[in-house]
C-alpha cells in the first residue's frame, strides 16, 4: 500500500462444468492462496463458477441457483481475507441473463459487471444465452441486499486512493470501442478482465500484446485472467494464460495449460504520476459512474517485482544491442543535420582518452560516414596538462588514427601556468581553481580551432555529469553541440562496448577495450606515479547509484524515500543501505545547487525518456530550494 505498491495476483482454478459447489471451492481455495502471499487484488476468469462451456445448460434454472449459491459461499469467505476477488458467474435482472463478474469483498458482492461485447462468430455464440449489458447502471438483489449492476462501476479504495478498479470481459478488450477506455477517463488506474480465451495457434503473442498495448495505451495497470483446464474441450481447449501489466511493461505471466497463479506488485502511484505528466491524458470523466467504496489495511507491500539497477540498459543482449545502435544513429544524425545547416567544415572535439570523448569521436564517424565526407574532417584535438596519463593520451591519439580523423596535439601546461601567475593564483595549490582553469582553457582552445577551421565544438559531457552538475561552467559545460547530452553514463558504457564488438577493425576495438578498463576521471590533478590521481566516482558516488536516482527522481517524480526504497532493493547485495542513503542526499544536494549549469546547456539531441535540456523535458529554475527533499531525506536517516 505504501508507496503505491499493490500486490495482485491472476489465477485460473481447476473447475468442473457446471458443478458450482466444487468451484466455489476451488475460486476459495485460490482466494486462500492469494490471502497468505499478502495479495490484495486477485482476479479470476470469466463464468469460472459454473464454466463457460456450459452451453445451453446456462439456460437451466437449476444452474443459475447453483451459480447465487457458490457465489454466496465466496463472499462469505471473502470476509477472512483483506483481499478483494474478482469472479465470473451468469447473473439475471430484468428478465435477462448476463454474463458477469462478481467483485467480492469483506463478506460482501460490492457489485455485478456485466459484458458489454459479447462475441457470436466462429466458435462463439454468447448472444444465444447472454444480453449485453445496459447503458446504465442499476441493481440486483442478492442476498437481501440490493447490489449495484453495471457496466459504469468503479471500485475505490478508501485506504489509498490512487487504487481505482474498474472491470471489464474478454471480448471487451477486443472490441474496437473497449469499455476500458471509458473507465480510465473516469478515473480508473487498473482495469481487471475475467477472461475464457480458448488457445489456437499464435494466439497467445497477440493476446499478450494486446493486454500489454491496453495497459500502455491506458497508461494503467491490466490484470487479466484467462480459463484453463477443467472446461470442457467438446470444441476449444483453454490454456489458462493469466497476465499482469503495467503501462506497457509485462510484469508476470503464466505457462501455458497449468492453470497457474501470478502474482506481483503493480505500482499505482507511478501511474497517477505518469498521467499527471502527460497533458494528453484526459481530465477525469466520471459521469455515469457509480463508486463503490473499499477499504484495506495501510502497511507496507513487500516487492517481489523485479527493480532493475540498470533502468536505462536493457537486460537483453539484443534489445541491448538495439539500443546501442540506435543511440548512435540518432547522435549522428542529429550532429549531422546541425553541420549541414551552419556549414561546418570541420567537428572539433577534444578527446581525453575516457568514455564520453570517445562516444562523442563514434558518433562524429558516422555523421561524416552519413554526409559522404571524409572523416579527416573530425579535428580530434588531445590537450595534456598536469593531470594526464601516458594511457590515456596513447588511446586519444590511437582512437583518432584508427577512426581517420585529423589529429592535433596542444599543450596547455604553459598557458595555463601563466594564467595562473596573470590571476595571482599559487600553482602548488590543488583548488577547483587549479582544476577548472585547465577546463576553460581546454574550452578556449577548441572554440579558437573551431574558429580557425570553420568548423563547430562537438560536446562531450553525458546526461550523469549534468544531473550532478559535475562539469566546469563554461569549460567543458560549453559546445556549440553536445551528441551526449542525454545519454547517461551507465549506457554510455555499453555503446562503447558495442562499438568495440562490432568492428572489423582490431586495433579500433583493442583502444575501445581499454577505454573501457581506464576509471572515469577528468585528469586535472597531477598524476602519481603516472597514474590517474583523481577518480570521479570516489568523489561525487558510482553513477550507477547516480543513474538509478535520476531515472526514478526525474523520469517518475519519486519522492526521496521511495527512490531510497527502490534503490535498497536493486542493490540490496552491492552497497549498504547507509552507502545509499549517502550518494542519494549527495545526488539531491548536487542536483538543486547546479541546476544554473543546465539551464543554459548547448543544443544536444534527445536519445531517450530522461534529458534535462532546458528547452525539453526539463525545465526548473535555478534557484528552487531543495528543502522538501532534503527534510525527507533527513527523515530516512532518523
């Protein structure tokens, strides 16, 4: 409950057709199951009290009793459990037959929705039994309470009111008009379908992504449950295919014909966050609408979902590799557009030796590769000073020899010496004055390159240096184009990787190896023993922590102890929680005191869901205080 986390659970029981009393059993065994692994929202499939393949026997008095009294004995169970259950059974009102789900809860049916697209084509012919459901709302008596039926009802949640359920069955989502749609304008953040879809050939990857397309489309969660062994297979058989969705993602899924139970953690909060950022999703439309109201026990939901320590990597070495590429495509492409345009003869950046130089250095290839041009027009430009390593200025020279750029060597010991004696500044004295001046004057040098060339300063710092402000204002903070600006250092990682993968070029992927095994370090302390002196990450935290906190804190508008959650159970084996909790008021503290830096970053293209460009996807004043957060964060450490 806290947090937004709701753990729910699908499951397909093991029915008998038509014998209800054994089914009731078996949904109560089922509710059993879900109550002692903490659910709070169980879903189960479509007429699952008698069986949907009962045929013409729905037309049976003796059937419709049986189905009150199975229904009756679920609800009494359901007085045990803090658990709502949602089941199928066939309903009568106004003379008619309806296809329902029951929601079940405390004791009590809190309300019957009925179908609304009831499908009579190819093996189906529910419109021989059944009536679709009526415009509006109305109610039923059941066990001597009048209890709402319709097609327009919304189950909320007193204890967390993010938690809005709405339902919908089977057909209903194949429709072209789905009833879901108007239950997520009125408000509804997760909509359950009682499902009985019969297994054919290739039906499982459409059905699948049309319960997860639904849930991305709805921005909400879909928890559909499908029927399985146990009905009748006279001309279909059923596979039991259960599915949990969130926005677009599948969170759990069951194996085929085991009439299996999934159960997992869907995330409420992070949905109502979601719609509140897009001003696409419509503003809530409830009219017709009846809310019936619910109430579970606040404490805090244990997670069994997955929280990945790598949200901007995916898992998968394909979709790893697809992202890689299309990264770079669209670095390059986007450099290309902007040098074609302002005539550009030459892409002048400094390269360093280290990972984003490099990023940068692969996608200027490929921009020239796009533009027909040699790549001698990328003016690689290496300038060591104090803190440069043999190393690292071997891999610069090799990275541009082997990529065909243009390569020049500029020693800014000298000058920088001399600014240092022009300012009165002690050069034995190790200060962010000692290290931005070496910044700026690296600046200075490829702005007058650029200048002299004709050509345009590509940026190299990535989308982790600007979240924490680790970057000289007006040094390497300035470009006139910055391909990296929205990739986070955890990816770049990978790209470059990549890129060491796919080459034909051996030497090329040995530089890139090795670029990859030299720590992240900007070189403006002397080196020891011709050893890099100073290494990022024992400065400012690792920026896999860094990342993991940006994406949940600027992606998803997560307050601090929830990102502090989270990131307790990603990394749960690698770093304390007291670690965490460090780096993470490190991260806050950075992230509002150098926002002045990004608000007047270079152009740079958008790579993916998280940028903080100025002119994009973030926009914040400079001087916003931080004082919520960190009172939050004071809090966690208490």
């Amino acid at each position: 409950m806290k947090d937004g986390f709701i753990r729910v659970a699908t499951a397909t029981p093991q029915i008998r057709v038509a014998d209800c009393a054994y089914n009731a059993g078996q949904v109560i065994a089922c509710m059993q199951q879900a109550a002692e692994q903490e659910v709070r929202v169980l879903v189960l499939p479509e007429l699952c009290l008698t069986g949907y393949t009962c045929g013409d026997l729905f037309l049976q008095h003796r059937l419709l009793d049986g189905a009150q009294a199975a229904l009756a004995q679920v609800a009494k169970a359901s007085a045990g459990y803090h658990l709502l259950t949602v089941c199928g059974l066939p309903v009568m009102w106004g003379g008619k037959l309806y296809n329902c789900a029951a929601v079940v809860f405390g004791g009590r049916v809190l309300g019957f929705v009925p179908k609304t697209h009831l499908p009579n084509y190819s093996e189906f012919y529910e419109k021989r039994h059944f009536t679709p459901a009526p415009d509006e709302n109305h109610s039923v008596a059941f066990q001597g309470e009048q209890v709402p039926f319709g097609k327009r009802l919304l189950f909320c949640c007193d204890t967390c009111p993010e938690l809005r359920i709405a339902v919908e069955l089977c057909e209903d989502l194949w429709a072209t008009c789905p009833p879901s749609t108007a239950h997520v304008a009125a408000g509804a953040t997760v909509v359950v379908n009682c499902s009985a879809s019969d297994e054919t050939v290739g039906k499982l990857d459409y059905r699948r992504s049309l319960v997860n397309g639904q849930s991305a489309r709805l921005v909400c969660a879909y928890l559909y449950a499908d029927a399985g062994e146990g009905e009748s297979t006279t001309d279909m058989v059923f596979a039991g295919h259960n599915l949990i969705c969130e926005n677009g993602a599948v969170l759990a899924e069951s194996k085929l014909f085991e009439n299996q139970m999934v159960c997992t953690e869907i995330d409420v909060q992070r949905l109502e966050g979601e719609r509140r950022r897009m001003n696409t999703f419509p503003p809530q439309e409830d009219e017709g609408y009846l809310r019936v109201p619910f109430s579970l026990p606040v404490k805090q939901t244990g997670l069994t979902r997955r929280i990945d320590p790598f949200p901007f990597i995916p898992a998968n070495e394909s979709a790893r590799e697809d992202r890689c590429e299309t990264i770079l495509k669209i670095q390059a492409m986007g450099l290309k557009k902007r040098m074609e345009h302002s005539h550009a003869a030459a892409a002048v950046i400094g390269v360093s030796g280290g990972l984003d130089s490099t990023l940068a250095m692969l996608a200027a290839a490929r921009a020239m590769d796009a533009m027909g041009r040699p790549r001698s027009d990328i003016l690689a430009v290496t300038m060591p000073c104090f803190g440069t390593t043999h190393r690292t200025r071997s891999n610069a020279e090799l990275l541009a020899q082997c990529l065909g750029a243009t390569l020049r060597c500029v020693d800014i010991t000298k000058s920088v010496m001399q600014h240092f004696e022009d300012i009165g500044h002690d050069a034995g004295r190790h200060d962010v004055v000692f290290e931005n001046s070496q910044a700026r004057a690296r600046t200075q040098v490829l702005m007058d390159m650029a200048n002299q060339a004709g050509g345009l300063v590509v940026g190299t710092g990535d989308l982790s240096e600007l979240a924490l402000g680790w970057a000289t204002y007006n040094g390497d903070h300035m470009s006139m184009y910055g391909v990296n600006a929205s990739v986070p250092k955890t990816l770049i990682r990978h790209i470059v990787r990549y890129e060491a993968g796919r080459t034909k070029d051996a030497q090329l992927s040995q530089v890139l190896l090795d670029i990859l095994d030299t720590p992240v370090s900007p070189e403006l302390l002397p080196a020891k023993d011709g050893e890099i002196a100073q290494k990022t990450e024992d400065l400012v935290g690792p920026y896999e922590l860094h990342d993991f906190f940006l994406y949940y804190a600027v992606r998803w508008g997560f307050s601090p102890a929830k990102v502090y959650r989270l990131a307790r159970c990603a990394f749960g084996g690698a770093y304390s929680s007291d670690v965490v909790l460090h780096w993470l008021k490190t991260f806050y503290r950075r992230f509002f005191n150098q926002q002045f830096k990004r608000s007047c970053l270079p152009d740079g293209p958008k790579v993916g869901s998280v940028t903080l460009s100025p002119r994009g996807d973030w926009r914040m004043p400079s001087d916003a205080c931080a004082a919520l957060w960190q009172e939050e964060l004071e809090q966690i450490e208490a």
